[in-house]
C-alpha cells in the first residue's frame, strides 16, 4: 500500500517537473520534426520494478503524445510497453511495464506519425529490472530453535507446525501440508514432526483454510508422507499423498470433507517390482488424462488410474547413470505439469541437484529403457551431482542447486522451485526458449538461513521444502520447514 501511495503521489511531482525544467531560453513545449531522429541521451532511476516512475532525457520526443510510445526490449528482442504519462518533447515520464525475468532491458521511444515512417532512438545504457516479490507469514509461529514445537489446529495466529514439508492448494485454496523430517546429501538434519502432546511422530496431515483463516489437522502419526496433488476430476476431486515405501497412499477426498484414506496401488506381474522395495516422494496430476504421475526413487516414471488403482511403468529410468550426491544410484524426485503445455512433465532431481522434463504424450515411440527425457536446468549435468551444486544464478546449464525440493507453476509458465540447502526460492520462466532462459533467485538470501518477512533484498528462509500454488495460478506459497511456517509469496 505504501508503494502505490508513493507512486499515486510522483505522479504530479513527475509532470510538474517535465514541464518546468526546460532552460529558458527554450520553448515550454517542442514538437516532433519526422526529419530528424529521435535521441536518448539518459533515463533515471536506472533500475527498478512494474510501475516504477520514469524518466527519459534527449530529444525529438515531441510534446504531443499521439503516435508516441515507449517500450522495454528485453534480450529476446521482445518488446514491453511502457505506461506513457506525459512528455515535453526533451523529457519523457513514463510507468516501468510488467517485465519478466530477463533483467536487462534497452529502452526505446518510437513515434509513428499519421504519414511517413515510424522513427526510433535506443538507449546507449541498459534498465535493470527488479521483480518486486514479497513474502509473507500465513501460518505457524517462527521458532526455528524449538525442537519440541507441537502440530496444533486452531485459528492462523494461534496454529502451530512442528515440521511442514511438502504442500499442495485445491480449488478452493485450502493448503493441505504434509509434516515429516527429512536428511538430504549429508548435508544436514531438520526438525522432526511432533503431535498435539509432544511426541516425535513420523508425519502429520493438516488442512489451513485461507478463507476461514483456520487449521484442523486432520492425521496424526501418518505414515511418513511426501509431496500431494490435488486431482480436479469431476466427482473424484481428492488430494493424493504418497507414502515413502511400497504400495500405500492417501486419498482425502472432498466429498468426504477430506478425510483421509490409506489405500494401496494395485500392481501387475509386470509392474510388481517397480513398487516394491521403492519410494516415492512427489505425486502429480494430469489433468489431460486424470492420471496420477510420479518418478520413484529407482527413477522409473510411472502413473496409475485413481479410480481402479492400477500402475503403469512408461519409461524404466528418467535420473542419470551416474551416482547421486550420497554415492547412490537412485534420487528424490518431484514432478510438476506444466499449465502452458500440459503433458509436459518437470521433475526435480534432489539428490542430482538437476531439472529434467519430459512430454508424457510423445513416449510411443521412444525406447522405454534407454529414454530419460531432456536436461533442463543444473550446472550438475556438466559437472555432475557433486562439484555441480551450490547456488549460482544464470542460464538454465550454468545453474547451480543444492538440494532442490517440491517445485510448481505460476499460470504464466513460470517454474518456482524450493531451493531447500540455498534457503531461497528460484524462479524459471519456462515460456523463454532452452537456449536463453534462466535461472533467478525470485526471493531468500542465497545460502543465509533465517526468518524475516519482506522483500527480496531482506526477506529469509530457513530450509524452504514445498512450494504450491493456488487455484488462479498467481499466488505461491512455501513450507519453510525449519522456521515452522506456511510463507505466501506477493509476487508484482
């Protein structure tokens, strides 16, 4: 709300000053001349984030903002136009537009008159555009020290969360958390779950209603659980909650007011040993063919059919053949469906510090056994799961992870991934090509764990695990497990 105040009032400040800071030997006002070019000769502030103020200096602007426009060109050559306020023929005021991720912007002011050619001037310097996302707290109480915090429903300023982990949103916008302790690539332990008297548990299941600002845990002493979905089939809407090991999920479904049910996968000659003596640790669903979607542990992709329970291999092993970050040949892996292309399956490779994705509607004609999908994201690729992680932001093979978790996507096509051993939270936009997109740091300070709420130059993290989106596809929010909390990312 400050923000906009402070926008809402430069706004006069801003045109009063285009108009009066003309020397005074010049005339108040300059018009076009369609025979000479247009200049830029300086822009101020030289960074900022949508709706920030702007203003452009040269010359042949033209005061007489018909046919006038003013646009960011991000480094694809894709142009974003700016909000035009006002202009005096030497000083343009402007609003900094919606950018994406790619933070380095040319600055063009182009005037198309009634008759002849547009004409054009480009900046000499480069506008550095800062994404404005802030984090807030939704649920839980901040005590990252406290190794005895109990699991408590109760209203949001009084719940309390022992160890949330993974997360997932319905269509209502009810967070359904999972709680469980986790120990990743050496590097460190965490929090364990606790129930309502204290007592170490494996896992706890909760619901936080957003709109009631309420949180029932609905399953304590769960079987160690890991990241759900939430399955929008109509007369089926259920949330889906792998279990470690073997066969056995939950179902919530929500004609039962989603109380939980363990139920298991039925399996086939044929898939029988894809299960047994496996893990699985992130479900996804399909909404093209209401199928339930995961990577196991042994890296077999496999679905099944949530109405008859029955598995499907489709390809034998999506992770690489080389040893994870403990010495191992398997890894946690947590898989999204992209809602720009909806067969296009992202998995996380934890253990591998790696993205991969895979298109579920194009495997009949590939090599079950040999087919792994294509590299995404990791610098791990080229250096492998060891010397390749770490934090380190840029294109999508120059990046570096260390221990990524449960991702999701924003309707835009953007990829958030819970960056758990860097306590930040990354950011891909997906919609850019292979070649060019990158990888940023959307909030967190890289490698410095805590708590505080804010913006991106304060705001911290302390093992964040799960993130989820909601139902519009515009909010995200995060399991900061050490801190004990439910966190909401504001994002522009």
């Amino acid at each position: 709300m400050k923000r906009q105040i402070y926008q809402f009032l430069c706004i006069p400040f801003f045109v009063a000053l285009i108009i009066s800071c003309n020397d005074e030997n010049e005339t108040k006002y300059q018009a076009f001349d369609p025979s000479k070019p247009i200049e830029i000769t300086g822009f101020y502030p030289d960074s900022g984030g949508i709706a920030t103020p702007f203003i452009i200096e040269g010359s042949n602007f033209g005061s007489d903002t018909t046919g006038l426009k003013v646009f960011f060109e991000d480094s694809l050559g894709v142009k974003h136009r700016a909000g035009l306020v006002g202009s005096n023929g030497a000083k343009i005021y402007a609003m900094v537009p919606k950018l994406t991720f790619l933070r380095k912007m040319n600055i063009i002011v182009e005037r198309t008159p009634e008759t002849g050619n547009t004409v054009s001037g480009v900046s000499d310097e480069i506008f550095l555009y800062k994404t404005q996302t802030t984090v807030s707290t939704v649920v839980g109480k901040p005590e990252p020290d406290n190794q005895s915090m109990r699991t408590m429903g109760g209203d949001f300023a009084a719940a309390t969360l022992s160890a949330p982990f993974a997360i997932v949103l319905d269509d209502e916008d009810n967070i359904f958390i999972t709680e469980r302790s986790f120990n990743h690539q050496g590097i460190y332990g965490s929090q364990g779950a606790r129930n309502d008297n204290g007592d170490g548990v494996s896992s706890n299941i909760s619901i936080a209603d957003t709109k009631s600002q309420t949180m029932t845990v609905v399953r304590y002493g769960a079987n160690y659980v890991n990241a759900p979905t939430f399955l929008g089939q109509d007369g089926n809407e259920s949330v889906y909650m792998p279990e470690d090991d073997g066969l056995y999920y939950y179902q919530l479904p929500k004609s039962l007011s989603y109380a939980p049910r363990r139920r298991s996968l039925i399996t086939s000659p044929e898939t029988k040993d894809i299960i047994e003596g496996n893990w699985k640790y992130s479900f996804v669903a399909n909404k093209e063919d209401n199928m339930i979607y995961t990577v196991m542990w042994k890296g077999q992709l496999v679905r099944f059919n949530p109405v008859t329970r029955n598995v499907e291999l489709l390809l034998d092993n999506v992770l690489p053949n080389i040893p994870n970050a403990r010495g191992q040949s398997g890894g946690n892996t947590y898989c999204i469906f992209s809602p720009l292309e909806p067969n296009m399956l992202y998995f996380c490779m934890e253990d591998y510090n790696m993205i991969g994705r895979v298109d579920v509607s194009k495997l009949a004609d590939k090599d079950r056994a040999t087919y792994k999908g294509e590299n995404y994201a990791g610098k791990a690729f080229i250096d492998g799961p060891v010397n390749g992680r770490g934090w380190e932001d840029g294109l999508l093979l120059n990046a570096r992870f260390m221990g990524p978790k449960q991702i999701c996507f924003t309707a835009d096509g953007k990829l958030y991934i819970a960056d758990t051993g860097n306590h930040c939270i990354r950011v891909v936009d997906t919609t850019v090509p292979i070649d060019k997109a990158t990888v940023s740091t959307a909030i967190g300070l890289p490698q410095s764990p805590g708590f505080r709420d804010g913006g991106p130059e304060m705001a911290k993290f302390y093992y964040p695990a799960g993130v989820a989106v909601n139902s519009d596809g515009s909010i995200v929010y995060v399991a900061d497990h050490r801190n004990k909390v439910i966190r909401k990312l504001s994002i522009e």
